[in-house]
C-alpha cells in the first residue's frame, strides 16, 4: 500500500525521460531508492559517470546526455534491471501483508505524526547533522517497511548543515552550500483548492507565511515547512535556512515554526493523528498548539491538557537535563504572549519549569505527554532518575536501531542471503533466524568483510588526496597517497560528532604509549578519525586540530588520518569497512549511539565504553566493553591501551594456514547475529508501536 495519507503535491521538475523508462521519474521522487540496491544498481547503469559525480537521481536525469537515452533504449539488460526494480517498487508500495497490518491493524487509526527537527535520509539532503537526524531517518524507513501509518514533520534547511573543510593547521572550516530544490525529490504541498499551500504562523508584530513540501521516504511521507517565500519580510525568510543555527532568537524561531507549523499543516491536510510523537524537545511548541486548539474548542485547561497527554510520545535523546533545549524565559514570551489563544504567560511559566529563569522544552513536552522515553535501558534510568518528579513516576526506554537496508554493504549483504535466503531482510524481525550466520564459512564472512574494507580505503585515498592537494601537497606527496591504509592493517575507526564528552582525544593522552602499540612491526595499527564540531563548539574545534595536527607528526605518519566532511555518505564507507569500531565516551553521558550497531551489523567489532545500547548489545563475545563504573580518565585510558595491544590486536593478527584470523571470525559472526536483530530500526519501531504509540492512543 502506499501512503494512508492524503497530501496533494503540485508537479516536480520537468525532466525528459524515454517513455519505455518514464518510471524512472516516479523512482526518483521516492527515496525508497536509496535503501534498494538493484535500484541503485539501475541510477548507476543510466551513467556511471554523472552518478559519480552526484548520486541524485534528479540531478543525474536532468544533465544526462541525451545520447545515453538512445543507447538505454536499445540495451535489453538495462531493459530487463527496469522491469524488476519498477516492479518490486510497485509490490512494495502496494503491499497489504506488512507487519503492520497483520499485528496492529487497528492500533492507530489516524495514523502516527512524528516531529522532529532533522531528518537523515541521504546524504543529498542535507537535512540532519548526526545521531537524532540520522535515527529520524531510519525510524520513517522502517515505519515504511513495516507499513506503519506515518507522516513526519521536519524543517526545509535550504543551506542545511555545514560542510566541513580542515585546513592544513587542522582548524575546521565551515561551509554552508545552498540546496537546489528543483533537484531534490520536494514537492509543494498544495491545499484544497489546489494552490500551494501556506500556513501562518504568528510572530511579534506579524504573521509569518510557511510553504510545506514533501518528501516520499517509501510508503512515509515527510513534510518539510519553509520561510523561505516571497510573501515573507526578506529578515524572515532565513528562519529556516540553517539547522542548528547560532543565535538563540533565529533558532527559537525555528522552533515555533516547526511546532505551530505541525500541527497547522497536519490540520490542513485533513490528518487526524491517533499519536504523535515528539522526538526531542525541539518540537515541543506543537504541544503549546494543540493545547490552544483544545481550548478554542471548548475545553477546560484540564480537559485539553488530558487530551494533549493521552496522544502524546515525547523522546529524550540527552543523557542529563543540561542537555535539553532551553531559552530565556522573558525570551519566549515576547514571542508567544497572546500568540495562542488560552495560553498565557502564567501557563508557560508553568508548563516551562522556569524556576531558573528558562523556558525548558524538554520539561514542556514531559508535562503534556503521556509517556516519556529514554533511548537505552541504561538512558531510562537515568530519564527516571532526573525527571521522575516531572513525570510523576518512573521513565520507560525503547533502544534505539539502525535501518539495516541502508548501512548493510553489498558483499556483506550476500552472505546473509547465502545463509537466510534473498529474502533475509524480511527475517530482520526474527532473532533466531539469524543464528544461520554461524553456519557459513570463516573465508566468506571474511572475503566479504575485506572487499568492503577495500572499497573504504579507496574511498579514503581518494578523499585523502583531495584534502593534501587543497593543502598544497606536491604530486610526489599525492602519489603516496596510493600506498597509505594497508588493507591488511587492523584499522581502528573513531567517527562521530567531537563533543568533548565524547573524548576524541582520549587515545593521544599518552603518545609514547600510543606509538608503541600502533607502530608494533608484528601487530601494527591504523586509526581512522572523523567528525565535525558545531561551529559554536570551540572545545570540539580544538579536539579536531589536536587530532589532525598529531596524525602528521613523524611518529605517527602513515598510522593516524583524520577524514574531513563527515555525512551518511562517508559513514557508509566507514561502518562497512571498519575492523573496529572505537566509542569512548564519558560514563553515562552516552544516551545510546547507534554507530556502532551498523558497524556491527556489517561484521565490525565494537570497543566501546559499557554506556548506551553497548551495555545491552555487549555479551562478552562479540566484541570488547570497558570502563562501565568510570573513575578517571587516566583509568579508562589504561584500560582502552590494554585491551588493543594485548587482545584486540593479538587476535587480529592470530591466522590459520589459510590466513584467516579463526577466532577474529567467531567474534564477527557473533556480533552479526547477536546485534543485527536485536538493534534494527525495524525492532525499534515494532517496539514503540506495541508499547508506546498503541498506548498513547489508549489503546
């Protein structure tokens, strides 16, 4: 089935297609796409040289050259790759056995509203910055897959993220390039009368005009809301323009933008959700919204405060209250007084917590949701521990997951057919299914676990040599770049945003230790770092340029690299090819962390702190977890040096007659098998769905 809901669109770009390909046209305005490798297969067959230049569909079919189109048509394999990627599009969208149907057929019968204030879906919209974004978008692709009834809610970022740069002293640059609508798959949402439509969202001294588009993410559509129209003051019209934009009153007004424009486009589109799902405390001003909408229909403060908390999920993402988004209180209301009527200044001082002054929108949506969630079992205890008193009792947790369509390679996704069947992704949900992985042959996990890595290291060199030569390397350096990353090195991958309680550096604490272990002839190393830190975030800067000005130091040349501009696209590259996955953050500041889930889920073992998911995804077998009673740094670290030098590189290096690390192998499959299930995005949402979304709709 394609989507429950009704939103209207107004036409998209006017391409030529070849009318025996004209579906192409449809594939490219859903990104179901991007999860599906034979219909990736097929945009890469159409020209495998724009492709690489631009993995945009639309991008692609408006600069093909028309010659291509002449050649296409005649090629009958072409032809027949069409056929079969046109056709289980349309099985897909046309399903009515999902999951969905067959357990919960009437558990949300006005459907889900999920807001949320990124969106990952590829890295050709620029939508997110990391972890909430990239989760949102895993949690829409497998609502679609699983034919939960979803509409999600996010902002149009026409400059989007920046784009990172380093420079040749490791200071992070940052860029922001414009998002060309016309060549990504955004429609404007049209109203009843056919006209695009426009919402109006009420701001000091004037009403503020919000186009919405949508994007299709399979059978989910995704509402995007946008200030950046002509009918707007050119001062308004930037509101939307940067996520997480600097200054306090910009992204304030992003906020209410995206929490007034909800729940108006919502309503404009005739969509009455059973729950909605606040994911993060960004969107809590739709909470204000609904609140008001109630009171104008007649209701008393508590009756509407009751039905706002009986179909509300609020998420928390942050591991301490510090974390949550806060803004001066007097702030919010010279924007919100008398803007929604029934809410008045003593309301959202109430409803704000404001005793320090501050309107804090994680306590808002605590106080107007039903339930409220951490996203570990460990983050649970601590959402009980620091807001029972908000909550009027104990938290809940559902774990977060990772779509394995998306972060699962090809090489390694051929195994589990060979050992599930090409059906393996409809067996995600089924745990013991996955014991097959155990019966397939050490050489073709291994096989398949070192084509991917190759495939990361070229994909490194190239990245490499672009940055070296931007730095003014000569072209006897730049060659070199050819011989650096060994495939047959263990290579440690640290990739994630450079908070500082996240300890990027934490490994440089001790460089004459260091050296020793990466430099052992018999058991060398390679460490792959990437990440980038908020342009606000001085701290992370600086952790940025210690770790890029010391992978150039003599000692550690050839053995340390730091890998700029890191997005979905080099993520990919990374969690397929990565021997380890290395997450050392400070106990229990990991909320949960997903990373490491898709490099496990490609075969990568993780040694990671016990804190977040690892605490539940760490068996002792599959992979290495430490310092989950943190004292001190210095303590973690000698833990962390312990465990590379003397098992994690040891039983790397430990081969068979035949050159496979038996025992390293084990410890794959094991992670795989124990992880892949257990951590999908797939399990994560069959989990709110059952124990969530059926119980804010009081069912």
């Amino acid at each position: 089935m394609s989507s429950p809901f009704s939103i209207p669109v107004a036409a998209g770009t006017r391409l030529y297609v070849p009318k025996p390909y004209e579906r192409l046209y449809d594939l490219a305005y859903n990104m179901w796409w991007a999860w599906e490798p034979y219909a990736r297969e097929l945009w890469q067959r159409v020209s495998p040289v724009d492709w690489r230049r631009s993995p945009n569909p639309l991008t692609m079919l408006q600069t093909v050259n028309p010659e291509t189109w002449d050649a296409l048509v005649n090629n009958d394999s072409f032809a027949d790759l069409y056929g079969q990627v046109i056709a289980k599009f349309d099985d897909y969208l046309g399903d009515k056995d999902t999951w969905y149907q067959r357990t919960h057929p009437d558990s949300l019968p006005g459907g889900l509203a999920y807001l949320c204030t990124e969106f990952g879906i590829h890295h050709t919209l620029p939508f997110y910055s990391g972890g909430l974004g990239v989760l949102a978008g895993d949690h829409a692709k497998a609502a679609s897959d699983l034919g939960v009834p979803m509409v999600g809610v996010g902002l149009l970022y026409r400059r989007g993220y920046f784009r990172q740069a380093v420079n040749p002293d490791g200071r992070q640059q940052d860029q922001y390039r414009p998002v060309e609508v016309t060549r990504r798959p955004l429609r404007r949402v049209l109203d009843r009368t056919g006209h695009p439509l426009l919402l109006e969202v009420p701001l000091p001294g004037r009403t503020l005009d919000v186009a919405a588009w949508r994007l299709d993410v399979g059978r989910v559509p995704l509402v995007m809301l946008d200030t950046d129209i002509p009918s707007n003051d050119p001062a308004d019209r930037p509101i939307t323009h940067t996520l997480y934009v600097r200054g306090r009153e910009m992204r304030l007004c992003q906020e209410i933008v995206l929490g007034l424009g909800a729940v108006k486009v919502i309503d404009a589109c005739g969509i009455e959700p059973s729950t909605w799902h606040v994911n993060e405390g960004h969107s809590a001003f739709s909470l204000l919204q609904r609140l008001s909408d109630r009171l104008m229909d007649g209701d008393s403060v508590e009756q509407a405060t009751a039905a706002v908390k009986e179909r509300t999920a609020f998420t928390l993402h942050t591991p301490v209250p510090a974390g949550n988004e806060v803004f001066e209180l007097d702030l919010v209301k010279s924007y919100m007084s008398g803007r929604l009527p029934g809410i008045d200044d003593d309301m959202l001082e109430t409803l704000s917590d404001s005793g320090r002054g501050v309107f804090d929108l994680g306590a808002l949506a605590i106080r107007l949701s039903r339930s409220t969630n951490g996203v570990s079992k460990r983050h649970g205890a601590i959402v009980t521990r620091d807001w029972e008193t908000i909550i009027g009792g104990p938290g809940t947790y559902v774990t977060n997951g990772v779509h394995i369509r998306t972060w699962v390679g090809g090489s390694m996704g051929r195994r589990f057919a060979d050992a599930l069947g090409t059906d393996w992704e409809d067996q995600i949900l089924d745990a013991g299914a996955w014991q097959a992985i155990h019966d397939l042959p050490d050489k073709a996990v291994w096989d398949a676990h070192n084509a991917q890595k190759e495939r990361l290291l070229r994909h490194v060199r190239r990245g490499l040599r672009d940055q070296w030569a931007r730095h003014g390397a000569s072209p006897s350096v730049l060659r070199r770049v050819t011989s650096v990353l060994p495939a047959d090195r263990l290579t440690v991958v640290f990739a994630r945003r450079f908070a500082t309680y996240k300890r990027a550096g934490l490994l440089m604490s001790d460089l004459g230790r260091l050296q020793w272990i990466l430099t052992n002839p018999e058991r060398p190393i390679q460490l792959l770092f990437s990440g980038k830190a908020h342009p606000a975030d001085r701290e992370g800067q600086a952790l940025i340029e210690t770790v890029a000005q010391i992978a150039k130091t003599p000692q550690f040349e050839g053995h340390i690299f730091f890998l700029e501009d890191y997005n979905m696209e080099l993520a990919r590259y990374l969690v397929g090819g990565a021997d380890v996955w290395l997450n050392n953050p400070r106990p229990p500041m990991e909320a949960s962390g997903t990373s490491g889930m898709k490099s496990a889920a490609n075969g990568g073992l993780n040694l990671s702190v016990l804190d977040g998911w690892w605490c539940e995804g760490f068996d002792g077998e599959n992979g290495w977890g430490f310092a989950e009673n943190h004292e001190t740094d210095e303590a973690d670290l000698r833990t962390l040096y312990d465990l590379l030098e003397h098992e994690v590189a040891p039983m790397f290096y430990d081969r068979n007659e035949n050159g496979i690390p038996v025992a390293w192998v084990a410890r794959m499959k094991d992670a795989i098998s124990s992880i892949l299930p257990a951590f999908s995005s797939q399990r994560m949402v069959a989990e709110y769905v059952d124990h969530i979304y059926s119980k804010a709709n009081g069912t």
